[in-house]
C-alpha cells in the first residue's frame, strides 16, 4: 500500500502513535516541495495535514495537493477547534477534517471511512475493546490511547482474552489454549501472568480482567452485565 503523507514533519507524537498501531505505511513532509520531492513512485496514499501553527504551511500543502501539482486523494485535516474559522471558504481544500486533540477511535473511523470511499487502502487487523485496542499485524496495544509495554506471552494471552469478550475461561483451557498442549506449566503460570496483564492496564481498568471464583477468569462483561 502507498504511504500516507502526513504534515508536519514530525507529526506530533500521538498522531504517529496512532498511525504506526493502525498499521498505516506513513511519511512526513514539512512542505509541499518536500511532498513532490519524496513523493513515491506510485504516489501517495492518502494525506493527513494538522493545521497547527505552521497553518500557512499546511494550506499551501493542501491547495498543492487540490491543483493536482500533488494528486492526493483522500486529505485528512487535523484542526484545533481555536482554528475552526479558517475553513471558512475551503471546502474544496479537503475531503473530511477531525478536531484536534482528537479521539484515537474517532480519528482511526475517519481514517477507514475516507479509504473505503476513496476504494483505496485495507483496514489493519485490530481487536478492540472500550478504550483497548490491539493491532494483530505489529503486536502493538494501547489503552485509551497509552501504549502497553507487554511481552509476547501477555500480548496471546490479552488477544486471546479480548478475543472472547464476556466467556470465562480455566486456567487449564488458557494454558492449552494460548501456551499450547505441549506447554507444562501449571496453572500459576496464568495467575502470574493475568496480574502482570492487570498490572500494565492500570488501576483504571485492571477490571477488564475478572476473576471468575472456583473457575478462572473473564475478559469484560458478561451477557448478563455482571
């Protein structure tokens, strides 16, 4: 897939965080020569362009990108909601914008939607829960936002877990389910584990992970809302 052009260069560092756990092949450019300069053989992707404090940068980027000096479809603004009345008279200028600081769900929607419109791109393989999300393809994940410093084992065993949403599982079946059949550790091994897990999601939301008394454990909620 092409890369996403993404202004400023650097973007700031939750946008580059989002788009690496999305999965998204992305460049920076500081301007719209830097945008032709670096463009690649096939063109780019799709742009994302914050309008920030370098605002004259970023809309001489985007009327580049509409003269077809810089054919990019589709374009992506980032605007801070103290900026809103520069889109006044610019509709022609972008394809959909999102308020900045944004939402990681919102903007990763408007990101999907902009591609399924445009038929461009694939969706990257996530698993996502209220404010967790796993990206399935980097064995990345964050929660509300936050990135999760978990070794492999943890990473199976959350994906496993948030897989299944509201189904309690024994350790014996975690065992054999996310450590394999010929893993012979006992069940402490999924304890150890469920409170490092529990540990790194935080205070906050520790409880996505229940303990299921006399059977094992439960990832969120169940059917019943218990």
């Amino acid at each position: 897939m092409e890369p996403l052009l993404v202004h400023p260069d650097p973007p700031p560092p939750e946008l580059a965080r989002l788009l690496d756990l999305g999965g998204h092949t992305w460049k920076p450019v500081a301007d719209e020569r830097a945008a032709l300069s670096q463009a690649p053989d096939d063109g780019w992707g799709g742009a994302i362009v914050v309008v920030g404090e370098q605002s004259d940068t970023a809309w001489a980027l985007c009327r580049a990108i509409r003269k077809n000096d810089l054919p990019v479809e589709p374009l992506l603004l980032l605007i801070g909601g103290n900026r809103l009345d520069e889109l006044d008279l610019r509709d022609e200028l972008y394809d959909d914008f999102c308020l900045d600081p944004f939402h990681p769900r919102e903007l990763e929607a408007r990101l999907r939607h902009l591609f399924w419109r445009a038929g461009s791109g694939t969706a990257p393989d996530l698993v996502e829960y209220g404010g967790l999300v796993l990206n399935l393809e980097t064995y990345q994940a964050v929660i509300e936002s936050r990135p999760l410093d978990l070794t492999y084992m943890e990473y199976e065993l959350l994906k496993f877990l948030a897989q299944h949403p509201g189904k309690v599982f024994t350790r014996e079946t975690l065992l054999s389910r996310v450590w394999g059949y010929e893993y012979y550790g006992g069940a402490r091994t999924v304890d150890v584990h469920i409170r490092r897990l529990r540990a790194k999601l935080g205070e906050e939301h520790a409880s996505l992970i229940a303990t299921v008394r006399s059977v094992g454990y439960r990832f969120g909620q169940s059917r019943w809302g218990s």
